[in-house]
C-alpha cells in the first residue's frame, strides 16, 4: 500500500501559527511536532523549516525584505525614503548620509505596529524589548562597531550564523537595506519585542 501524499497545511490564531504536516485525509498530525516558543508566539507549533515558517513569529522581516535595495544617494543628493525612515527618531529631517541602520529598524517596526527606540543610535537597542540568550531569525542584533566600549555600533535583523559571521538584513549595510555579514564576536546582544 502507497504511502498517502502529505500537504502542509498551517493555521493561524493571532499570535499562534500552527503548522503542521499530515495527510489530507487524516484528523492527526503525520509527524510529532516540535514546539517553539517565542515572546510573540508563545504556541507555534512546526514540523516545516522553511523560511515563511521561521518567520512567522517575526512578521516585520517581510516588512524588511520589501525594501531591500533602497539605497543611499551620492553627495549632493538624499534618497527621501531614507529621510521618511529617520521621522520615527530623534533625527527627523535628516537625510541619508546620517548613519540610518537603527532609523531603519525603528521604521520596519512601527510598520508592524510596534514601537522601537525612538533613537538614532543603534546601541539604544540593547535596553529595548526583551534579551534573548540564542538568536532567533527576525530578533534585533546589536554589534559594536570601531571598540566594543564605544557609543558606535550598528543594529540590524538577524537571519542565520555560520561559523565566523551573523547574517542580517539592514539598512545602511553597504549604504543600503540588504543582507550583510558581520563577525559573530562584534555582536553585543540580541533583543526581541515584550508582550
């Protein structure tokens, strides 16, 4: 007998996603679940390890990725968008060559309904939210940036780790909102929202 075709099938309740793995047929779940916990989705259920399941507790990265390639203008120029992300700090009016990667995560988040820093200074990050002990993908990253006891630093979302760097998506990262990678010992903390 043929093994029965297995469909994902996933269900969102608010703050909880459940995804799930089964045979169309059947009321149970094919495979065990593994639960995952996090602030914002304290009940999130997955069998799946794709990046829209990851990212399902993190809902600002697709905010994120759709500005991926705003980019700063040459001197004597300003790009305007990068201007709009600094209205949400104590920057407002400035335009984009004034170091915009915490403006940047301030303005995705207030797109997600959450209210970020406020500041400019991507160090303002490490007293904002909740700390975690491990990352995870959407988290806020705080890195230091010249000397780890500097006021200089640079904040971004985190993605994933490799052996040597973290991987995030930003802005003001080679002068634009892309993907970067950063050595994994400049990192000062990770954060996530409350509630």
């Amino acid at each position: 007998m043929a093994p029965e075709p297995v469909s994902r099938t996933t269900h969102n309740y608010g703050r909880c996603a459940i995804i799930s793995r089964r045979p169309p047929s059947s009321p149970q779940c094919a495979a065990p679940h593994r639960m995952v916990s996090t602030p914002l989705a304290r009940c999130r259920m997955t069998t799946l390890s794709t990046p829209q399941a990851r990212e399902l507790a993190a809902p600002w990265l697709a905010v994120a990725r759709s500005e991926m390639g705003v980019r700063a203008f040459p001197l004597g120029e300003s790009n305007p968008r990068i201007t709009a992300y600094h209205a949400g700090t104590n920057i407002q009016g400035y335009d984009d060559k004034a170091s915009w990667c915490s403006s940047f995560v301030n303005w995705v988040l207030a797109q997600s309904g959450i209210k970020g820093t406020g500041s400019a200074l991507a160090r303002s990050w490490l007293d904002w939210g909740e700390p975690l002990e491990a990352p995870v993908p959407g988290c806020i990253a705080v890195l230091w940036r010249d000397d780890p006891a500097s006021w200089r630093g640079h904040v971004g979302f985190w993605l994933r780790k490799d052996a040597t760097q973290v991987h995030l998506l930003g802005g003001n990262q080679l002068d634009a909102v892309c993907e970067n990678g950063y050595p994994r010992t400049c990192v000062l903390g990770y954060r996530w929202p409350r509630g």
